[in-house]
C-alpha cells in the first residue's frame, strides 16, 4: 500500500443530483449530494482513509467567504481534498462555454482547498443516437477542460460514465485517441459497460494518474461496496500494480443503506488484495 493512498467519496450520504436551477441556467448545474457533508467527512476519516471527494455544488457555493465551511469540515476530519468531480455536455457548442464557466470555479475551488485532480465525466448522448463531430467535440472539450486544470495547478481526468457516449472499450480508445486529457478509470461504469478492466488498466496504463473502485452488480443492477459484485476489483488490483501505478485510488459507492460500514468494508478489500500483490 506504501505507493497507494487512499481516499474516499462522499457522495454517499445521501441523495444524489443536481441543482434544479441548472434547467433554465446551464451555468449552475452542478452535481449535489444532498447530504450532511460534515458526518460524511467526520466517518470517511473514522473508516481509514486519508483523503476524501466531493461532487462540485457540495462546494462551490463557499466561494463568497473562502470556502469556510469547507475548510472546517476537512480541518474537523483530518482529510485531504483529493478531487472534485464536474460534469458537462460538451457536444453542444452554444452551451460549451457556460459549462466550461462552471468546471472553472470548480477548478478554482479545488485550487483554494489544496487538492491535486480535477475529474469529469459526460459527452451527452443524443436522443437520436451520437452524429459524426460528437467525439471531436467532447475531445475537444476535455482539452479546454485540461487548459483550466493546469491554470489552477490541477491534474486533469475524464470518467467515462454510463449513459453518455463514452462506455464501452471501444469508445474508451476513441476519446482517448482524440485528447490528451488523464483516464481516470471508474471500475463498476466500465464493467457494466462489457469491459475488461483490468485489461482496461494495463492498456490505458500511462494515461491513468486516478482512480475510481467502485462495485457493481449485474441482476438486479447495483452498485456495491468495492469487493461485492460482478465487477473483479482484484484483478483491477494487480493490474495498477502491475503496470506501476502510484497515487490516489478513492473508493466510491453511489447509494448504499449504511455509508460507513460500505467505506470500511471497501477499504478492508483494497488492502487484502493489495497485500496480496506485494513481493
């Protein structure tokens, strides 16, 4: 584990969404849990973890007062602010730059509180299916999103996320092959989407600088704590050690009875079958 460090999301406590004001002012659609995000920070620490993530609307609105509240939350708990998650459309250039506005008082926020990545997900997919241009533009996109991380000294990392147009392994290779943006895999997304991951890993290996293990099982669809399920963590495992990687892993689960328990159990599994994978 010496190469690894652990951090977990707090999007589990509690209902997830957006903000309903994004409807009708794209500029302030963010991600929200709607949740105590004190408690989640304080039994994230009480679990292990070194590190924690937040969706972008738990903390962008602090940006009058410094993000003060935020501040005691992580000072209170201990934690560091690995990341902030954002998310976007991207293929439709008249709302591009609203979106962007928003991933950069993301950024912003992410730079004032010390952490090291950016990470977001999206490139929506059309009612009518993905047109040609869909990927140029999401590309495109991410490379502007890649321009704002590094203004804010911020590690890049596009998610492939179920229901847009980045799924499967085939998809996976073709954004990647038009950006320069970080792969920040997000294991129960891919498995669910007919990959490999681990194998996934090892192909991607020099692009991934974060990572997302989460669970997911097939029948009925769940996502699970990170060794529960029909995704195969382990192997996704001994794939980062195999290929070298070193950094942040935050285990994340979206919706779970008994948050705390999940993050305990979660991390319990990480480190069983990091150890496992030691010399």
């Amino acid at each position: 584990m010496a190469r690894w460090k652990l951090a977990y999301h707090a999007n589990c406590w509690g209902p997830l969404g957006g903000d309903a004001v994004g409807v009708t002012s794209i500029t302030r659609l963010a991600y929200r849990t709607f949740g105590d995000m004190e408690k989640a920070a304080r039994e994230i620490a009480e679990a292990g973890y070194e590190g924690i993530e937040f969706f972008d609307g738990n903390v962008v609105d602090g940006e009058g007062d410094g993000y003060a509240a935020m501040r005691r939350v992580l000072d209170r708990s201990g934690l560091r602010l690995v990341a902030l998650y954002s998310g976007c459309n991207f293929i439709f250039a008249d709302i591009l730059p609203e979106e962007l506005a928003r991933v950069t008082r993301a950024a912003a926020a992410a730079e004032a509180l010390g952490a090291e990545h950016l990470v977001v997900g999206g490139g929506a997919r059309r009612f009518d299916g993905t047109r040609p241009g869909d990927y140029d533009a999401l590309a495109a996109g991410l490379d502007e999103v890649m321009a704002i991380a590094q203004a804010h000294g911020l590690a890049a990392h596009y998610h492939p996320h179920l229901s847009t147009i980045v799924e499967t392994p085939d998809e996976v290779r073709t954004i990647f092959a038009k950006t320069g943006i970080g792969f920040c895999p997000d294991t129960a997304h891919l498995a669910a989407a007919g990959g490999d991951v681990a194998a996934m890993v090892r192909e991607h290996a020099a692009r991934i600088s974060y990572v997302h293990l989460k669970g997911w099982q097939r029948e009925p669809f769940a996502f699970t704590p990170v060794g529960l399920g029909d995704c195969d963590n382990g192997a996704v495992i001994r794939a980062l050690r195999d290929v070298g990687y070193e950094g942040w892993i935050c285990n994340e689960l979206d919706s779970w009875p008994d948050p705390a328990g999940a993050a305990r159990q979660s991390r319990a599994f990480v480190e069983v079958e990091a150890m496992k994978t030691d010399p």
